[in-house]
C-alpha cells in the first residue's frame, strides 16, 4: 500500500522534511522553494545534501523541476556502506552530519562515510560539538560499539574549507527507550580551541580568556588546544573553540563559536571569543535539561523511533527548530509527545524546563540483514 504523499511549500526544514520522509517511507512534495526570489529553487548546499540522502539510500526517486522551485522524493531503502561526499563549502559539514547522525542507525550495512568541507563555521554545530555531544546521546539509546565514531583529519574554516572527517556508525534493529530526567550537577568543563593558519598562539589566548571566567565556577577543566599545520589545516585561515560541560549523570551541554570567515566582518579578537565562548556555555548550563539545544530534535526523534514502551527527556526552552521538528514528527509518524513545563522552582535551577513523554512507534529496522 502505497503511503499517501506529503506536501509542503516553502524552503525552510528541508533536512528535517527529508530525513523524516526516509524513515517513514513516506513520499514528499515540497514546492514553491524560494519560488519569489532572484534565485529561486534550491541552494547549491540542499542540492548537496539531497545527493547524499541519494547515496546513503538505495532506490530513491528524486524529481526536480527545471527551476528547482519544486521537488519530489520518494525514498529508497536505507543502504549504507562505505562512501564519500564532497559537501558544499556554504554550510559546514555539521549540517550534514546532523541529517546523517538520524538516519545511520537504521542502515543495512554500517555506514563508515568521509565527508569533506568546512569543519567549522558559525553557521552550523561543528564537527567538535557533534562528536562531544551527539555520540554520547546515540549510546543512551543502545547505539554504540567500536565503530561509533567522528574523526576529524583535517579541519576546514570558511569559505574555502578543504576539510574531512569520517564518520561511521553501527546498525541496530531496536532502540531502547529511555528514562533522561535528572541532569544532575556539573562536574568538569572539557573544551577544544583549534586554530588552523595563523598562530598557534591564537588558540592559547582563547584558553585563557575562557578560563578567567569558567574558574570562578569549577576548578575541573581542561582545553585542550588544537593547532593544525600543513595540508591538514585547510584552505583558509581561521580559529575558534568549543566547550562542553558534563554532568555527574552523563549530560553533557555545549557551547562553541568560531572567528568570522576570511575576508568577511571584522576582525576578532581571541580574547574577546574565549570569553564570549564561557559566557555561551554558561547560558546553555542555565537553559539546562538533559539534552543540549543543538541535539533536542535527535533526542526526540530517537525516542519516537524507540520500541513500544515509554520514554522521558527533560529538556530546556524548546528551540524554534524543535517546535517545528514536533509538528514534522506528528505528520509523517502521526506521534503526539506529552509536554508537560517545569518551572524554575520545582527545579531549583536555571530557565524553565520542558519534560516530554512518548510512546515509541516501535520502529524497526526493516533494512538490517537478519544472520
């Protein structure tokens, strides 16, 4: 039985709407893409993507008209495997990998791909955040083993990139749901400031200023700097940090920011980021909840995909990006999540808190080879 099509209009959600599409098995129109525009149709870096959903799938029909004002999809099997994509350098490799980190589990052959780009801009979570944060959720839900894991060879900042990484996962049938309610307190801060083509000095200067305010709160932290040289550095010059703080319960919130692309706004200071940095994770320890803003919408999602069985998050303030990640969730998967606000006082710490509660769908993982 042929499930009935989805429409949309509009450019915005693309990766949502496509990743969802995939494992519903739901086929998707979207038109109108930036249809009053100069320069309608689609960026060169969703044209990217929607080849990589191409290559991680087998037997995907993709239609887009002439204009690419209107597009098609109806999704294959998820295959997996080995593979390779050059990404375009206007978003960084972060915004792929978030589409790749929902669909890699449910593969039939482990997917090991190399992905190359820009490792970080100020655009997109980079490649660090995803590694620091998004992995360790994965193992929550029963995703983990050896072959779980984000290496970066070479970094790559804006515009030129010349960046890699290669990113594989394992394949699992089920996922476990999960009970994620108490963040507990903060233990360490661990932190990476990287700086590719210009001083190395650069990425010490960031420490310190990033220290002269995390101290004040922990004496547990450690950064470690990151100087890359030669063809491992990339194409353009850059630098830039990213911060994590764990918890005694394994939530680990992060916060990062990196210095404009060459050529583009005014210079930055190292100081001025590594402060502006501390202050960044500070304000995401405040939000709080057990899932960093960044990965609220694969925590989400890998509940809905969960067994038959009942799963809780907390989560802080719901991102714009969530909100409407929820609303995709109910249409392809037809799943409503239970949302219930916690205040600060029941909490006794920081914003206001959301606890959602699903019923996995019991997704199963039809592509996987039963030996």
């Amino acid at each position: 039985g042929a499930a009935s099509c989805l429409g949309y209009a509009g450019c915005n959600f693309l990766r949502q709407r496509l990743v969802l599409a995939t494992l519903s098995g739901r086929p998707l129109k979207i038109r109108k893409i930036r249809a009053k525009e100069e320069d309608p149709g689609l960026r060169d870096f969703e044209a990217s993507f929607i080849r990589l959903i191409d290559k991680v799938t087998n037997g995907s029909r993709i239609e887009i008209n002439q204009t690419g004002t209107s597009l098609y999809y109806q999704p294959g099997l998820l295959y997996g495997g080995s593979l390779e994509h050059e990404c375009s350098p206007s978003r960084s490799i972060g915004y792929y990998l978030e589409g790749l980190l929902c669909l890699a589990p449910f593969m039939k052959h482990p997917l090991k791909i190399v992905l190359r780009g820009v490792t970080n801009d100020q655009v997109d979570p980079s490649v660090d955040v995803l590694k620091a944060t998004a992995l360790p959720l994965l193992k929550k839900f029963g995703i983990d083993g050896e072959s779980l894991e984000i290496k970066i060879n070479r970094r790559g900042m804006p515009p030129k990139g010349g960046g890699e990484i290669v990113f594989s996962c394992p394949v699992r049938k089920v996922l476990q749901p999960i009970q994620f309610t108490d963040p507990g307190k903060i233990k360490r801060i661990r932190g990476t400031a990287y700086s590719v083509r210009v001083s190395p000095q650069m990425a010490n200067r960031m420490v310190e200023s990033a220290r002269s305010i995390l101290n004040k709160f922990l004496p547990d932290i450690y950064i470690y700097t990151d100087h890359m040289k030669g063809a491992s550095s990339g194409k353009s010059p850059g630098f830039g940090m990213c911060l994590t703080a764990e918890t005694i319960n394994g939530t680990i919130l992060s916060a990062e920011l990196a210095s404009n692309p060459q050529g583009q706004g005014a210079a930055v200071l190292p100081e001025e980021l590594g402060r502006n940095c501390a202050k960044l994770l500070l304000e995401e320890v405040y939000r709080g909840g057990c899932v960093d803003s960044t990965n609220q919408s694969l925590a989400l999602l890998l509940m809905t995909l969960g067994q038959r069985d009942v799963s809780k998050v907390l989560l802080g303030p719901l991102s714009p990006y969530t909100i409407e990640f929820l609303r995709h969730l109910r249409s392809f998967f037809q799943i409503m999540f239970k949302i219930e606000t916690k205040t600060p006082e029941e909490e006794h710490m920081g914003g206001e808190k959301v606890l959602m509660t699903c019923v996995g769908v019991g997704f199963s993982n039809l592509s996987k080879t039963i030996r």
